[in-house]
C-alpha cells in the first residue's frame, strides 16, 4: 500500500507543478512571453548568421507558439489531477483495478514529457537554437523537468500486485 500512496502523491505533486505553472503563466504573461518571443527570434544566439533563416520575428507567431504552449501545460494540468484522484479512488482496490486506474496518470505524464522533449529541447534548443543563448536558454530547467517528470511516470508504470512485499 506504501508504493501505491507514493505513487499517488507525485502524480499529486506533478498536478501540482502544472496548476503552478499555468497560474504564472497567465498571471505574470508578459515573463514567459518574453523568453519564448526571444528564444524564436534567435536575438540572443552566437553571431553566426547561417542559421537566422529559422528566427521568427512576427509578434502573432509569438503568441501562437506561447499560447499553445500555456494550452499544453494546461491540459497536462487537467489530465495529471485527474489521473490523481482516479488513483486515490483506486488506492484500497485490486493491483488490477489500480494497474487500469493509472491510465490517466500514463498518459497525463506522457503529454507532459512530450512538451519537454518536442516544444522545449527540440523546437527551443535545437531548431532556434536556445543552447546559445546566456540570456534565454531554458535548456537546463526543460531537462529537469523532463527528468522528473519521466522518473515519476516510470515509478508509475511499474506493475502494482496484490501480495505485499
């Protein structure tokens, strides 16, 4: 029982980070906003010219890309609560019953690492190459965040049973 209550509470706790996350996000807009308009114009990467051709300098394609970004964070949010309380609900039940209930959880914790590894370490730091940036790489924290968040779904995903250890 011990195993699955700490189960619960990190995708809690992962529930948690995301209602934070999107609270900042739409109470302090103007901060993220920033990092994303400069990381996508590419104003703060080495001096090498060659690959400006990717920077995106339209304020509207700023917008889009953090809106989509506070809409993927939000529904990771919604999904990772959810997930929590079908878990809670499960925690007393057979290890099928709590095995079944962890779907939401699965996939809540899935589509938040996808926005990690996709929008963060791959659009970010790769295409608009935020790796460079003193100023507007978030590199380190999108890798921290992909590590917890994938060591919390792996902790999950391992097989409940109903024999105690």
């Amino acid at each position: 029982m011990s195993l699955r209550g700490a189960k619960i509470a990190l995708v809690f706790a992962a529930a948690l980070f995301y209602s934070a996350v999107v609270f900042n996000n739409l109470t302090d807009y103007d901060s993220n906003y920033q990092f994303v308009r400069h990381a996508l114009m590419m104003d703060s990467t080495f001096p090498n010219k060659h690959f400006m051709w990717r920077a995106m300098n339209s304020s509207t394609i700023h917008t889009i890309f953090y809106v989509s970004i506070i809409l993927w964070e939000s529904i990771t949010m919604i999904l990772c609560w959810w997930g929590a309380f079908r878990l809670a609900r499960a925690l007393t039940t057979t290890a099928a019953t709590f095995n079944q209930a962890k779907r939401t959880s699965v996939v809540a914790l899935t589509v938040g690492l996808f926005m990690w590894l996709v929008a963060f370490l791959t659009v970010g730091a790769e295409w608009f190459l935020m790796w460079q940036s003193k100023s507007w790489n978030g590199q380190e924290a999108a890798f921290r965040m992909f590590t917890v968040m994938g060591i919390i779904l792996v902790f999950l995903a391992l097989p409940d049973s109903d024999q105690q250890p």
